[in-house]
C-alpha cells in the first residue's frame, strides 16, 4: 500500500472509531475478497470501506460490488485529489484533508439477513483476535493465521 493510501486508510479508521464502530483493515469475507476497512457498530451495523488515492484505481476496481451484499453500508476513502466522484445510491464517499475527514455522500442503507450478519460477526471476532495474537506474538505462523485460512478452517468442518 502506497504513502497516500496508507493515511487515507488511517485517517478514516479513526474517523470510525471517533464514530464509535470498531474496525479492522484487510478483513477476508466469506467470498474471500479481501476489504481494506470493515466496520463494526455496537447496534450490528456493518460498514465496508474501500481505499481510493486516484480516479485510474477506482475504474479498474471491479471487484468492490462484491462486497455489497455483505454490509450494511459502502463507502469509498478517499482525500482532495478526487473530485466529482459519482456512483449509485448504494455508495458513500469519505473525504480526507487536511482539516478533517468526513463523509460527503451517505450511502443507501441495505438490510442484511440475521445469518449473514451474524456469520459476519463472527468472522470479524475471529480476525480481530487472530491480529491481536500475532501482535503480541510476532513469531507466530502468520500464513496459518490469517482471516482467510479461519475461512478455509471453518469450511471444512461444515
């Protein structure tokens, strides 16, 4: 991840946390597309956040309409130097700069189903204390302990 991304990418989890949501980046979903931000609410909404630093990424990026059916909001990241960004109701937008970060188009809100969200929750409990281990233990496998090997892991025993 490039210098512009990375602070666009700091910048709005603690936007959202200030929000009162807790986050996670990189997070694997269950179609094992991987999100640069997900966000969890006390209520159970769930926020996904795509990280944008230039207008080419965002038209070659197909693939964040996959992360639709897994969140209750979408939002794109982004700071200044994208502008006139236009996108389909389902579809926020995020500013950065220099005097704040806040959210300059809300996104439609979609319903998710109880075993959607709670599958989801689950996951991101897995993933959260998955991070939090090879934090403090830096020397554990990390290629066995990542959200998507939790995926492959769970799966197999269904």
């Amino acid at each position: 991840m490039d210098n512009i991304s990375r602070d666009i990418l700091q910048k709005t989890m603690r936007f959202l946390t200030l929000k009162g949501y807790k986050v996670l980046s990189e997070f694997a979903l269950p179609n094992k597309k991987r999100v640069d931000i997900i966000a969890l609410s006390e209520k159970k909404k769930i926020i996904i956040v795509e990280v944008k630093s230039n207008k080419k990424d965002i038209k070659t990026d197909k693939k964040w309409k996959n992360y639709l059916k897994y969140c209750n909001y979408f939002y794109f990241s982004c700071n200044d130097n994208l502008k006139d960004l236009n996108f389909s109701e389902n579809v926020g937008i995020i500013k950065n700069n220099s005097k704040g970060t806040k959210i300059v188009k809300s996104p439609k809100y979609k319903k998710l189903s109880k075993n959607t969200k709670d599958l989801l929750i689950f996951k991101i409990a897995l993933s959260a204390s998955s991070k939090f281990h090879r934090l403090v233990d830096p020397e554990f496998k990390k290629q066995k302990n990542n959200s998507i090997y939790i995926y492959k892991k769970i799966n197999s025993k269904n």
